[in-house]
C-alpha cells in the first residue's frame, strides 16, 4: 500500500503554492472542529441531558481535544519526519475521519470525550506536518510569510468554528458538524495523493512511549487543576493527580536523555530562540483559551444571548486573529520574530484590559473594537514564534519541531482551561446552584453583576499572562532570520 502511495507521489512536482493551498485546507477543517465545540456545545448538553450546572464536565469535551492533539503533535512531527510529511498527513486525515463518525454516533459523555481524543489525535497532526511541508517547498526568504498563511488557515477554521457549530446545531443539529468531514477529508486526501511529490525522510526511529508519557503527564495535571475545592477529598485528588503527573514528568525527562532515538533532542532547548519561542507560546496558549471559552460562555449566561449570538462575538475575536496570522508573516520577515511578537502581546494585553470593562450591555461598536484588538495582537505572535522555531534546528528536524511550537501553545490552553474549570466553576456553581440558563438571566442585577466579576477576573488574569509573555519574547532575535543561517 505504502509503494503504491509513494510511487503517487514521486511522480508529482507541483508547485509550492498548490502544496501550500492543499495542505492548508485539511489544517482549516482540522482547526474548524477544535472550536466548533464552543458553539454547539449548549445543543450537545441538551442533547445527552447535560445540566448547564455540570458545565466542568462538559468543558472535558474541550479538554479531551486539546489532550489528544497535545499527544499527537510532538509524536506525529516525529513519525512524519522518518516516515514522510505526505504520508503522515494522508494518514493523520484517516484517524480524523474515524474520530468524526465515533463521535456522530456518541450517546453519552463518556463516548464523546473518547471520541474527541481520537478525532483530535489526528487533527492534532495536521498543523505540524502541513508546516512541515511548508517548510520542504519553500526557501527560507519565502518561509516566514508561508507559515504565517498555515498558522492563517488554522486561526481561520479556529475563527469560524464556533458559529459553524452553532448554525450547524441550531437548523441540522450538532451531529452533522461531524459528518460533513467526511467529504471534506476525501476531496483533501484525493489531491494529496494525486498533486503532491514526495516529501523527505530522515533516518531513525520513533519514540512511542516517551509519546505516551509525555501525554500521560500532561493528562494527569490537567486533571489536578480542574479538582474543585467544593468537591470530597479535593486535596487529595488534587495531590495524587499532580504527583502522578509529575512522575511520567520525569520519567519523560529520564527519557530524554537516555535513549538512542528520544521524542525530541533536548539540546534543542539549548538554542535561545528555540526555547524563548516555546516558553513565550506556553503563556499564548494560556491567555487564548480564556478569550475562547469565555466570551461565548459570557454571552450565552449572564447576558441572556443565543449560541448564535455568541459564536458571532467569538468570531469578531477571531477573524481578527487570522487576519493578524498573516501580517505577523510580512512583519517577521522585515522586522525579524521579536518586535511582532511583543507588539502582539501589547495589543491582546490591551485587548483583554477592555474586556475587563464590558457592562452587561456592551454594544457596537466598543464590542467589535475590543475583540478586535485582543485577536489582532494573537494573530500577529503566531509567525514570528513558529518560524523562529523552524528556523533554528536542522532541515530534518522542521516536523518535531513545527509540533513543539504547537504543542507548547496546547500545553498552555490545557492549563489555563483547567485552571478556569477548578477556581471559576466552583464561584459559578456557589452563586447559581440548581439555576437554568433561563434562571440566570432573569435573576436580579446584582447577582448577574457578581458574575459578571467572575468574566472580568478572568480578562484580567488574561491581560497578566500576556504581560508576563513579553519578558520571553524579548529573548527571540532581533533581526530577521537570513537565508541559510538558522542553527543545527
């Protein structure tokens, strides 16, 4: 099977601009599912009969995708750097597929989530190989600004996903947002396999099991931050969770450094720019999840919107974020990765300062510039990290290595979901226990007001993990990266 494969390929030399058109399709419908959950997930609830009292486990619909990508993306850049880029991507597309019809078949919570791991496992894939084979058709001169056009298709399916799901559950119902991947996919997979040339391979092997611990770990501290201290025996789940993760921590570590073939070489870290990057996307990634979950999850409670309404604000965020992908590429290439980056930082900082203020009766056109600037300044990080990463290691490291700066950002939002799930579910659940949705909006003002406080303590913290981002940032270089330059 795999000669047929890659007897298609080696007879193909498409141009880089069709290879970058195909590869970031598949990324866009990848992305799209990440967050087509926000919108569809009121409709999901009802469906499985879900209170919206018992959103903390629902939010593992969410967690569980970030989890399956956060195994997926350092394990399969690997594999797609022995084993091929194409090939990988075909392959990563299929376990997608799969994932999509496990989960339009779910009953209950429990399946969703496990199906969510697995559709994740292969959308989480997508992103590092498709910038991975970026970076095998274009010259490092061309590379910033075409990796700024994949980090664009992912941020735009990320952008349109939650009102996707929400039109898709309010007039078909939620279990179509995944059939439809399955055209999709097949249209994607066909011109792989028929306009794209074979990408390189480098030797060795692949470490699986320091994938799974990897994985395992951040599992496990996942699971400890979202214990809620309103819950029997928090401490104790909470100590278990987190000395547990810690263990396959360091097991993964021990790893590392002890086998002929590990994950990812850790003397990458050694590069400034290499680990200023990842550190910077670490903090990102927990600052973007709380604009993600928590401006639809604002509207639709305290301020008594539908899930349309509130996929429509999120998407103000977002194409925004998108838009700024792309010019975070033309800036990176003149201004070189770090003054984008800390402008960027500045502006989702500022972005979430005017969130901090909203009213109840936030209206247009305040809305619309405040989430306009907080997604511009996430846009514009996006290139100057990713290429920065790239740039820096060897021609046949680009796959784990366009993982890892994927991965970190995920590592990130897993840990900032988390944390909202813990601290701010156990203040939304004090002050609306046994309430409906319908409840909460027709309570009295200062009970709505009180958790209007809980959304603004979040922009806030959001506003400091992007200030804190900055002092990172300011270690990436300086200058733009010069053809032939980046470092082993």
């Amino acid at each position: 099977m795999w000669l047929w494969v890659n007897g298609l390929f080696q007879k193909k030399n498409s141009s880089p601009n069709l290879v970058l058109a195909v590869v970031c399709l598949g990324v866009f419908l990848g992305a799209v599912d990440q967050t087509v959950i926000y919108g569809a997930l009121p409709k999901m609830m009802s469906d499985i009969n879900l209170p919206i009292t018992r959103l903390d486990q629902a939010a593992w619909i969410v967690i569980g995708y970030l989890l399956g990508y956060t195994f997926a993306m350092p394990l399969m850049g690997r594999v797609s750097d022995v084993y091929g880029h194409n090939r990988i991507y075909i392959f990563s597309l299929l376990i997608f597929m799969a994932g999509s019809v496990s989960i339009a078949l779910a009953s209950n919570l429990q399946w969703i989530v496990g199906a969510r791991v697995v559709q994740a496992i292969g959308g989480g894939a997508l992103v590092p190989v498709a910038m991975a084979i970026a970076g095998d058709v274009f010259a490092e001169k061309r590379r910033a600004v075409a990796l700024g056009i994949v980090g664009a298709a992912a941020e735009a399916g990320g952008a349109l996903g939650p009102f996707y799901g929400a039109a898709l559950a309010q007039y078909w119902g939620w279990r179509w947002i995944f059939w439809v991947n399955l055209p999709v996919s097949l249209i994607v997979i066909f011109i792989v396999l028929f306009f794209l040339r074979a990408s390189p391979r480098s030797k060795g092997r692949v470490d699986y099991v320091g994938g799974f611990l990897l994985a395992a770990g951040v599992g496990f501290f996942s699971l400890g931050l979202s214990e809620q201290s309103r819950n029997p025996n928090y401490l104790i789940y909470l100590i278990s969770f987190l000395a547990i993760s810690f263990v396959f921590f360091a097991l993964f570590g021990i790893r590392l450094t002890r086998t002929a073939n590990p994950l990812f070489n850790i003397s990458l870290f050694k590069n400034l720019t290499f680990s200023a990057a990842n550190l910077t996307n670490v903090l990102v990634g927990g600052a973007l999840i709380i604009a993600m979950v928590n401006i639809p999850l604002m509207s639709d409670t305290i301020m008594g919107k539908t899930a349309m309404e509130g996929g429509l604000r999120l998407l103000r965020f977002t194409i925004m974020l998108s838009i700024g992908a792309v010019a975070g590429g033309f800036l990176c290439k003149r201004f070189g990765y770090r003054l984008p980056t800390i402008i960027g930082l500045i502006l989702s900082a500022l972005g979430f300062f005017f969130l901090s203020q909203w009213s109840l009766t936030i209206t247009d056109p305040r809305m619309t510039i405040d989430l306009a600037i907080g997604g511009f300044g996430f846009g514009l990080v996006i290139a100057p990290l990713t290429t920065g990463v790239i740039n820096s290691v060897r021609e046949d490291q680009k796959g784990i290595a366009s993982s890892l700066i994927v991965t970190t950002r995920l590592i990130g939002m897993i840990i900032g979901l988390s944390a909202i799930v813990s601290w701010g579910m156990d203040w939304f659940h004090l002050m609306t226990e046994g309430m409906s949705i319908t409840d909460i909006v027709s309570q009295p003002e200062q009970l709505r007001q009180s958790l209007l406080g809980m959304f603004h303590n979040f922009f806030v913290a959001a506003m400091g993990i992007c200030i804190i981002a900055i002092f990172p940032a300011w270690w990436l270089r300086r200058e733009p990266e010069k053809p032939g330059n980046h470092e082993a």
